[in-house]
C-alpha cells in the first residue's frame, strides 16, 4: 500500500484498512472468452498447425486474430478447429489477420466454449498448457459479460469473504465493463510516447454505474478503481467537472504524466512493466519519483510482477504530481 510518502507492506485481506464507509470501489465485470484456438490451415491439399487468439469482434462471425505463423497465412486459406468450428482468412496485417468464422452469435460462443483454451499470458502459457482449472482461476469472482481475452488482473485478489467484509464496513460497489484486449499490454516502441497508438477497447458504464459514483463523489466519498481497465474506463465516461455519465463505445484513452484525473481518488493494481502504458498510467497518478521509490521497494521487496503476481493499493497524497516521461 502506498499513501502518499507512505509505504505499508501489507495483504489483500487488510485492504479494509485504508476504507471506510462512504468509499466505493469500481469493479470490472468482463468476463475472459476461451480466446485461444488451435487447429490447421488448408490450402489446396497441403495442412499445417496454427495457433488464433481472439482480439476484436466483428459483424458477421468476422474477428480480428493474432496468428502463429501470421506470415505463413493468406487470404482465403481455411482453417479448421475442434468441435466443428472452422474459419477463412479474410486479410493479413502486419501484426493480425481478419478471419471469418462458419457460425455466430450463440452456435459461435457454444463451439468456441468447447474448442477454445483460456488466453493464459504468454509467461505462463510457455511453461504448461492451459487446462480445466484455469477457466476459473483466471476469473475474476464478479465476472459475468463474456468478452475479455484477458483478465483484469488486479480483480482476482478478490473473493467474496473479502468483498462482504468490505461491505460490511461500509464500503460500497459499482460494477463496470471494459472488455480487454491482447494490445493493453502491448510495450511502448516509440521515443515519443505521445505518437504511440492505444489499442481501442469496448466499454460501458451503465446509468445506474454512473449515478453511485457521481453520487459518492458529491458525498465526500473515495472512487477506488480496482484495476487500469476500470480507471480507464471511468475517465473516459467522466466529464472535465468529474461527473460520471452513463457511457458506451470504444475508448483508446492513454493516461501519462500531465494527465488531471477527473475522478479516480485511488488505484488498485498489479506492478507493471518498464515501457508499458500501465507503467505510465501510475506515474501519471503517484507522480514519476514516488513511482520509482515504490517499485524500488517492490524489487528490494521481492514482490511478484505479472497477472498472478502481487498488488499495490496506490494512494496519491494531496501535493501535485510529477509531470514528464515515463
């Protein structure tokens, strides 16, 4: 936990420590598709292996993919998955392809259920093959609209002990979608951060959503944000007086040094990567040197990196904050 200049090692299960009633905290309730397919591709008479994993939907069973082999791919090729499942390159970029499948709607997510494997990060998935147990595991227990091809990795600190302890002190819930996917995590390759492109992601925030929290601010409450997806998307859908509207679409919003939060009073979240736009999101709250002092403490520390890894419960103190790179 960091609050302000402070830094208190800590469990999940104390976080009630640093909440108190009148405090809400916004959870996203994106649930993670079995994003992952594996099967061949056809062509002529000749098959070979391919790997897809899920990115964007689009009309008519069409999804936008990543590949492997992405160069050994062509428009027209057929590729065959199990339980029936099957699709046809439409195009191939530079880093994705367009595919279409035989089905959608419910005969789609049906197949899919049974083909597809969980999109285990790729740290964990070159060290063992998905399997029937992470298809909870990598499951936030508030999950319920299917659409992430990850998870919101802050979210899985909590089980429903926790979240009714927290509401029995008065804590309070709004529950949110930010569907994520595979470019959230996506490093930074430009020397000028301001020209790096964010991968554009579907979210809503209901009406009801957008009047607790509108609400909490007005009452002098905190509006914790469990996760970058849900502080994200809650600045997207907040105006310049820090109003929440209910909201829907895509945002590519790319929060760094300089940003003013317009409603986020608190974050938590895993520990990121160096050159990542998460790395820049939490600089852009703590400011860029109480940033560094509190992964130098992580490092020293040995807390653990990466979606299974620990959290952070990030508390900025009332002075301004750092502006700059990060």
């Amino acid at each position: 936990m960091a609050e302000g200049d402070r830094i208190v090692d800590a469990h999940v299960r104390d976080i009630g420590r640093w909440l108190g009633p009148g405090d809400r905290l916004v959870l996203n309730d994106t649930k993670v598709i079995p994003a992952r397919l594996s099967g061949v591709r056809r062509r002529g008479g000749a098959e070979a292996r391919v790997e897809v994993t899920l990115m964007e939907p689009g009309a008519g069973g069409r999804w936008q993919v990543l590949a492997r082999p992405l160069k050994k791919l062509r428009p027209g090729d057929l590729l065959a998955f199990g339980a029936g499942l099957s699709a046809e390159v439409a195009a191939r970029g530079e880093d994705r392809a367009e595919i279409v499948f035989d089905r959608s709607g419910a005969d789609f997510d049906a197949a899919l259920a049974e083909a597809g494997s969980m999109p285990l990060p790729p740290y964990i998935a070159q060290h063992r093959a998905p399997d029937a147990l992470d298809r909870e595991d990598y499951q936030s227990v508030f999950a319920r609209r299917p659409g992430a091809v990850a998870a919101p990795t802050a979210s899985l600190h909590f089980d429903e002990a926790l979240l009714a302890a927290l509401a029995a002190q008065g804590v309070a819930f709004s529950h949110v979608t930010l569907h994520i996917g595979a470019g959230t995590f996506l490093p930074v390759k430009t020397d000028d951060i301001a020209a790096h492109r964010m991968h554009a992601e579907w979210g809503e925030v209901s009406e009801q959503a957008a009047a607790e929290i509108t609400a909490t601010r007005a009452a002098g409450g905190r509006v914790i944000a469990v996760g970058t997806t849900a502080l994200r998307l809650i600045e997207s859908a907040a105006d310049e007086g820090g109003r929440v509207r209910p909201w829907r679409g895509k945002t590519d919003i790319f929060i760094r040094p300089g940003y003013r939060f317009r409603v986020t009073d608190a974050l938590m979240t895993n520990f990121h990567l160096p050159r990542s736009t998460l790395m820049m999101l939490v600089s852009a709250l703590m400011g860029l040197d109480r940033i560094r002092a509190i992964y130098a403490h992580a490092v020293a520390a040995e807390y653990r990196f990466f979606s299974y890894g620990d959290a952070s419960l990030l508390i900025p103190g009332p002075g301004p904050r750092d502006a700059g790179n990060a």
